[in-house]
C-alpha cells in the first residue's frame, strides 16, 4: 500500500470502487449466514465495540463489561477488531485475552480490516509492541473468530437489533466505513454510533488525530454517511480540554483499586505509564460518555468532514454553525463525574454482588 500515497482523486476512487464490488460481491456469497449469537433478544440496548487493541481499548471494554454487569448498562454483543494501536491479528489476540479477564469469554470476537482502504500512518506503539505493556503473554491457541469479516457482522448485528444497537468505535473506522458502503441502510438501523476521534481544529490541534490520520478515507466515508440524530463524534481535542488527569490520580487512586481487572490494566498500562506525562487517554473518555451521559457537559451539533488531499490530509472539519448538520460532538465533559464513574465502576466487584 506504501506506493499509493499522495495519490489523492486518482487511483483512490477506482481503488475503493473496487474494493467495495469485491466486499458486496463477497456479501452476497457469504453474508447472509447469520453470526452465531448466544444472547436472546431483549428490550434492552446492545452494544459493539470496534477497536484496535490497545491499553486504552482495554480500559473501555473492561468498563463497559463492568457496566453491563453492575449498573444494567447496554449488552455487549461483540468485539469487532481492526488495526491501529496494533495490526489486527494481535488487536484480535488482546480481545479475546481481555474477555478472558473478565470471565466473558462467552462474547463474540468479529476479526476486521488488516490495513486502511487507501493509506494512512504508522502506528507508534505507544502501549507497547503487543499493545498490552509487552510482559512476555503468548497465547497457546488460536483464537476463535466468527467465520465474517467484522464488516458483515456490524451488518448482520445492526439487523438483528434494529433500532437497539450502539457502536462504539474507537480506532480507525475502516470497519465501519465498510459496513457503510456495503449496506446504505447500515447508520439508519443503528441506535448511535459514537466515533472517538479527530479533533476541533484550533492552533492547539492543528495537525490530524492518530484514529481519523490513520484511515481517513475511512473517516471521510463515516462523515460523509453520518446522520445527526444516528452518529456522535467525540474529538479528542475535547477530551484534552475537559478531561485532563494526572497520572498521579490514575496510578495512585484508580490503580489502587485491588481486583484483578484493575492489576491487570496497570500491567497493560506499564509502558505508557513511563512515557507519558498525564493520564488523558481517548478511549475510556470515550467509554465514560457513551454509558453515562452525565459525563458529558455539552453536545454540539456539527457539520463534520475530513480533508483528503494536500498537506492538511488527515484533518477533519466541524462547521458548529451549519445550517445542515450531520452528526453531534462531545464539545465538552464534566472530569468530577467522569473520575466518579471510573471509580465506581471498577470499585464495582468489590462493593456490589
Ligand atoms: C494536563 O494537565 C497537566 C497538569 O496536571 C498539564 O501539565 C498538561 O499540560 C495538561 N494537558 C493538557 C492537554 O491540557
Ligand atoms: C519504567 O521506567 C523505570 C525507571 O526508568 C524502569 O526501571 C522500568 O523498567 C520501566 N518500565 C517499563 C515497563 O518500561
Ligand atoms: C441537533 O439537531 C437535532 C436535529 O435537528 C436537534 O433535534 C437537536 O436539538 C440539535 N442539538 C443541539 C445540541 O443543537
Ligand atoms: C457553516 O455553515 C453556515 C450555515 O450553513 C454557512 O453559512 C457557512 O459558510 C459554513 N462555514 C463554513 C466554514 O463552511
């Protein structure tokens, strides 16, 4: 993929027409087996989590299983994987270990995109090469996945719990942009879609977001489909401006928290934990706002897109006065209430039955 850069307009068009009769084309073969699902279906919400294997992944599937479990928060339906804080295989391997640490082995594990539909940026390792704080963990089988690329499973899943299903999408889209053109109707069947990524562009973020700058024909596609009551947006330039800890708090407060789950993410965590100066990671901010809204201080309605050619690619736009928006952001958080849901949530085991 390395020689298709800066190829703006010309091979990409083709490219993703191509890419997208293959994937209908496979659909077609192979789509309509329905994933296997244990669950039965009930009133309440169902969530899916689209990640790509990182600590911070970690951290916000570790807070929604918890969530489930303690304060009745949405069902979680599936892990779909994708690369970016890792390549997929292992963002694939760290799903299945961190159900494992919650006992919830039991969920489905969707494998998805293995590179971006055009180009994008090198990973930079930030929690470690395995994304998990690299302490030697090798897993002694293969993991077992759905037999449908993770695309046809946000279709299949978004059929099955029409109305009732939110995504939470925390690395690159490209799974859901896939799932997008594949299926038009994808974003209307879904109760919310909240993507963690791109920022509000000020001097401050004047240079892309890692999620959106990974994939952002991904990110343009997601934009481009987005529907303003369907499709939430959380920009990490808000989650630096409102949810700014220290690490101090997390390492001496949250990691203090004695449950396995907790020792497990301070493990996770050790490498960035070294490197880094604050806590403000993406998302678990992320996680907080989509299970308790309380978190969230502000929404604002946006025009969002994403630049695609010269050297402003990767930079997404919000037009916050538009008179035809097509999503709504996180303008801003409420830190007091997001530190408490933390708290509570991981304190949950020790203090609940
Ligand atoms: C976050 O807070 C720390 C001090 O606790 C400060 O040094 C840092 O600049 C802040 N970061 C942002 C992005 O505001
Ligand atoms: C973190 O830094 C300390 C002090 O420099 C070092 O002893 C330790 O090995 C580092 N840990 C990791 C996981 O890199
Ligand atoms: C955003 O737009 C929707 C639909 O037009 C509207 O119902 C909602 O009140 C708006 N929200 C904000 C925060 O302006
Ligand atoms: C934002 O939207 C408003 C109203 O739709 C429009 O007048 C304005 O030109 C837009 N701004 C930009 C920068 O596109």
């Amino acid at each position: 993929m390395k020689s298709l850069k800066n190829i703006c307009g010309y091979i990409a068009v083709p490219l993703i027409a191509f890419v997208l009769v293959i994937g209908s084309a496979l659909f077609f073969i192979f789509g309509y087996k329905s994933p296997e699902t244990t669950t039965p279906n009930d009133t309440g919400m169902k969530m899916v989590i689209d990640h790509d294997g990182g600590a911070d992944d970690a951290l916000a599937i570790t807070m929604s299983l918890l969530y489930e479990n303690y304060f009745k928060g949405p069902k979680v339906v599936a892990l779909t994987t994708t690369y970016g804080n890792v390549d997929q295989s292992q963002a694939t391997i760290n799903s299945a270990r961190i159900l494992e640490l919650c006992g919830r082995s039991d969920i489905p594990i969707y494998a998805g995109a293995t590179q971006t539909l055009i180009s994008g940026i090198e990973s930079d390792f930030y929690f470690g090469y395995d994304g998990l704080g690299d302490d030697g963990y090798t897993r002694p089988e293969p993991v077992t996945v759905q037999d449908v690329h993770a695309a046809f499973g946000l279709i299949e899943l978004s059929k099955k719990y029409e109305g009732e299903l939110i995504i939470m999408a925390i690395g690159p889209v490209t799974n859901i942009a896939l799932a997008i053109r594949m299926d038009p109707d994808f974003i209307s069947r879904l109760a919310q879609l909240y993507v963690g990524g791109g920022h509000i562009y000020s001097e401050k973020h004047s240079t892309p977001e890692f999620n959106a700058d990974m994939d952002p024909e991904a990110y343009y596609i997601v934009a481009d489909a987005a529907l303003v009551d369907k499709v939430t947006f959380i920009p990490f330039s808000q989650v630096y401006a409102s949810l700014n800890i220290t690490k101090d708090w997390r390492e001496n407060v949250l990691g203090t928290i004695d449950t396995p789950i907790m020792k497990a993410l301070n493990g996770y965590e050790r490498i960035s934990f070294n490197t880094s100066s604050g806590w403000t990671l993406l998302d678990p901010a992320v996680a907080a706002m989509v299970l308790d809204s309380t978190v969230v201080e502000e929404y604002r309605n946006s025009s969002n897109g994403m630049i695609l050619c010269g050297d402003q690619r990767g930079i997404n736009t919000n037009n916050l006065t538009s008179s035809e928006p097509n999503s709504r952001l996180v303008y801003s958080a409420i830190v007091a209430n997001y530190k408490k849901l933390l708290i509570d949530i991981y304190s949950a085991e020790l203090t609940k039955t």
